[in-house]
C-alpha cells in the first residue's frame, strides 16, 4: 500500500511538472547551463595545472639539491673528511628519494593536465553541438508557431471570416444588378416605344398642314399653286385621317400589351 500511495504521489507531481514543462524556456536554460560549465571546468583545469607546476618546480629544487650535495660530498672527500661526506651522502639519498618520488608525481600530474585538456575540447565541442542543434529546434518551433497562426487565419478566412463575407456581398451586389436589369427590361417592354414615334410623326404632319392654312389664308401663294395645295391637303388630309386610324389602332394595341403585361 505504501509503494502504491508513493507511485500515486509522483504520477501525481509528475503531471503536474510535465504540464509546467516548456520545451522552449527549457532549452534556452540547458544552453545557459552548458555556456556556465565552462567558467568551472577551466578552473579545474587550472588547478591540475597548477599541481603540475608545483611538481615541476619541486623536481628542478631536488636536481639543484641533489648537484649541490654531490659537489659537498666530493670537496669533503678531497679534503680527507670522511665523516662529513658521509652527511652529505645521507642528505643525497634522500633528496634522490624525494626527486624520485616527485618525478612520478609529476608524471601523473601533466598526464592528468592533458586528459583535462582534452576533456574540455571534446566537452566545448559537444556544447557547441548541442547549442546549435538547441537553437536550430527553437527556430524551428517559431516557424512552426508563426505557420501554426497563418494555417489559424486561412482557415478563418476560409470558413468564417473575409471569404464568406466577401463572397456574401459579391453575390447580394450581383442579385441588385440583375434585379435592376430586370426591372429596367420590364419598364421597357411596358412602353410602346413604336407608338409614340407614331404620335410625334402625326403631330410634325399637323403642324406642317396648319401651317399652310394659314399661309393659303394671308394670300402666301398664287391661285395655281393654292389649288394645287387645296388638292394636294385634299389628299394630305385623307392620309392624316388615315394615318389617325392608324394611330388609334396603334394606341389600342399599347393599351392591350400594358394590360397583359400587368396581369
């Protein structure tokens, strides 16, 4: 029971981290994280190094030291002292023994020096790649987020926004026109066009007819040309009357189209 309360917890707080969790900010921290290993890593490596100095100037010590006890011990010889060369001698092994034992420290330490160098190339190395492919990954999620928004407004546009309202005012513009024109044919059909060139013509023939009465009456023309004209109005009057007939008919048939075309 207790091992499940304990997988319940963290599933539970699991969750809730995972729902925290941004992959961006945390790529941005892991690539701060990498650029702040280096500051440590040199200062570690400074320090192998400086161990490695040390032993170095310890070994240059022990070399003087040991040359310096050789050249006693020999002056001591020359000079029949026995018991002081023998000092010395005790001085020089031990120095060999501390020179030895340097040596080998030494050794350790510039093999650990070049091991940390190369650990911080191949270290700076893999930072980069991981930087760079850190970075590439974000710029690949702000073009994914920046087409995730145009794919948001197309599809706006496509269903429910400037597309359909565009082709609703298009097509309302298109039924006004077309209910114009018809409106427009009709109030066409509905005149009878014909019939009033009809009636204009007839009252051009009567205007011009009372205008040669009244040039016969004020004496205008001779007596020839006045009995021509009273034959030739003779004539003129009958086409005018027939020409008023057809007017009539004309005018009838209008009146009849009007009424079928309004039924």
């Amino acid at each position: 029971m207790f091992k499940r309360f304990i997988r319940a917890i963290k599933s539970l707080f699991g969750g809730v981290v995972s729902s925290m969790e941004d992959p961006k900010l945390i790529l941005e921290q892991n690539i701060r994280d990498l650029n702040d290993q280096i500051p440590q890593m040199n200062e570690n490596i400074a320090t192998v190094k400086a161990n490695m100095i040390m032993l170095q100037k310890e070994v240059k010590k022990y070399e003087k030291r040991i040359e310096s006890l050789t050249a006693k011990i020999k002056s001591a010889i020359n000079a029949d002292r026995d018991d002081i060369a023998e000092g010395y001698a005790l001085q020089l092994e031990n120095a060999k023994e501390n020179l030895s034992s340097s040596k080998e420290q030494l050794k350790f330490a510039e093999q650990a020096y070049e091991k940390a160098l190369k650990v911080k190339k191949a270290f700076i190395r893999e930072k980069d790649r991981k930087i760079e492919e850190a970075k590439e990954a974000l710029r690949a999620s702000e073009r994914a987020e920046w087409q995730g928004k145009v794919a948001d407004a197309l599809e706006q546009f496509e269903t429910g926004g400037l597309d359909q309202t565009h082709d609703e005012m298009v097509n309302r513009l298109n039924e006004e026109t077309a209910r114009n024109e018809a409106r427009m044919e009709l109030a066409l059909d509905s005149v009878d066009t014909e019939a009033m060139e009809i009636e204009a013509n007839a009252e051009k023939l009567r205007a011009s007819e009372l205008v040669k009465q009244f040039k016969s009456e004020m004496g205008k023309t001779d007596v020839g040309d006045r009995e021509k004209s009273v034959g030739s109005s003779g004539e003129q009057e009958g086409e005018i009357e027939i020409d008023e007939e057809a007017v009539e008919k004309e005018h009838d048939k209008t009146i009849g189209n009007k009424e079928r075309s309004k039924s």
